[in-house]
C-alpha cells in the first residue's frame, strides 16, 4: 500500500445510497427546528460574499463592498459577513474599501476554477494575493492528477499551494460535481486534510455541478474522523448553487447533526454565495 492508500484506510467507507438515507433522515428529523430566524441569522456570519465575474472591475468591486460596511453594526443581533471573496487582481480593491470589523479578505487562485496551468504560475499568483492582503486563499484540487489516482501530483501541489499562502488560510475545493460519487469525495476530503488544507470545500460553480448535501455529509464525516483520529478541526465550505434560506438551513443542520456544536462557527464553516445574503435578510424580517 502507498501512504496514500494507507491514510484512505483509516477513515470509514461510504456508499452512496447510505449517504443520501443519512442526509434524507438528517433533513427530515432536523429542518422544522433549525429553521429559525436565529438559525438564519448565524448562517449570515458564516457567508463569503463572491464576485468572480468575467467583467468585475475595480470600481464594481468597491460598489459591492459598500453594503457590508454600510450594515456595520447597525443590527448588534446580525453579524456582519465572514469574508468577501474576489479573484486574486481585486484583493487589494477590497483591502482599501473593506471598513467593517472582523470580515476578512478572501480570494481564488491557483488558475480557477479549472486548475489547468503550471504550478509556477499557480503559486506566484497565490503569493501575490497574500501579498496583497489576502487572509484566505481558494484553490482547485488538481482533479487531472487526482482522477488519474496521481496522488503524489495532488498532494505535492497542495502543500506547495499552502506554503505560499504563508499565514493566510487555505481552502482546497474538491469540485464535488465533478467527483461525483462518495468515494471519490471521500478521498478528495482525506488527500486535501492530509497535505495542509485549512479548509475543504465543495465546488466552483462554475463548470460543475455545484454543492450538494450529499457531498457535504461525506465532507463532514471525514471532517469529524480526522479530528477523531488527530485531534485537530479543520473547516468546511459549502459553494456552487446555494441561494435560499432554506439551502442554507438544510446545509446548517447537516454540520450541527455530524460534527457538533464545535463546528457552529465561521472559523470553521462557511457558505459562499452572492445572492444567499440578501435570501436570508428577507427571511429574517418576514
């Protein structure tokens, strides 16, 4: 066995049909008591804020920025957004806007959303975001290596992607719809905890399919196994797709119900979207 192979062995197998029966009787046992505005609420603490469009500019950049330091502290019982998320050029755009407290600057790199170039050119651009005051980094698993079970490629690409983030936080997004089944979502979580993912999260939104509970729940067991197994909790990001209050409940209730209370933090969840937060401002006040 190769040490890859060695560390899958060590977390649970999943099935696909015992997976979507464990999200179905998480959702159905679960949703009526989490769907509360307090609920709602946590879940806009735990938001990054996207713009990853072809025709963002600078100026649409700063304007999108805005709203979040307007809403600064104007209700103290709804936090402020976790992180606003640009692509890499635009980082420094939300440093010098960004005035309210505690939301962080967040980025994509590493060739997004397909992860297909040199991994030269991936890490100078990582390194120039952190540069540029990125407190969070997004990547792509190299899903040609790790399809190709590759995984030396996958995992070297990783850790290299993590060492130039420097202090900065590193999300490794598996491109869950690409995967597919709750096997290879399993390995995908386990390779990226292993090689200094930070964060493991689902999808791009881009050219896949994107978040699915079904994806979340194998994410979060290994999330819990390996915390099990080594003592340390790493985070979860659901993306691609969520748009409602009720997405968003049904994604809270798996983490409550698989990982605990301990993971009810935007330390160590988060949901990225761009049209989830004002979703949940409407159902808040209705």
């Amino acid at each position: 066995m190769s040490k890859y192979d060695e560390a899958f062995a060590k977390f649970e197998s999943m099935t696909d049909e015992a997976v979507k029966t464990a999200v179905d009787k998480i959702v159905s046992e679960n949703y009526d008591k989490y769907n509360t505005k307090e609920v709602m609420k946590f879940l806009i603490g735990t938001i990054d804020l996207t713009s990853l469009n072809g025709a963002d500019t600078e100026e649409h950049i700063a304007r999108f920025v805005q709203p979040v330091n307007d809403k600064d502290g104007q209700d103290p019982t709804i936090p402020s957004v976790a992180a606003i998320c640009v692509y890499p050029n635009f980082v420094k755009t939300v440093r010098e806007t960004l005035t309210a407290g505690g939301v962080r600057v967040a980025c994509v790199s590493g060739c997004f959303p397909a992860s297909q170039s040199f991994i030269e050119v991936k890490l100078a651009e990582t390194s120039l975001a952190v540069r540029d005051g990125a407190d969070e980094v997004d990547i792509v698993l190299n899903m040609g290596a790790f399809l190709s079970d590759d995984y030396e490629t996958a995992a070297n690409e990783i850790e290299e992607q993590k060492t130039a983030c420097r202090n900065a936080h590193l999300k490794v997004i598996l491109e869950t719809g690409a995967l597919k089944t709750a096997e290879l979502i399993r390995k995908a979580s386990i390779l990226s905890l292993f090689s200094g993912a930070d964060f493991i999260k689902t999808s791009t939104g881009k050219e896949y399919p994107g978040a699915s509970l079904e994806a979340a729940y194998v994410m979060c067991s290994v999330l819990k196994q390996y915390y099990q197994l080594y003592g340390k909790r790493c985070g979860v990001k659901f993306s691609g797709g969520i748009r409602s209050a009720e997405e968003a409940v049904k994604y809270y209730a798996i983490v409550r119900e698989v990982l605990g209370e301990e993971w009810l933090t935007p330390e160590l969840m988060r949901i990225g979207a761009s049209s989830l937060l004002g979703n949940l401002e409407k159902a808040i006040a209705g």
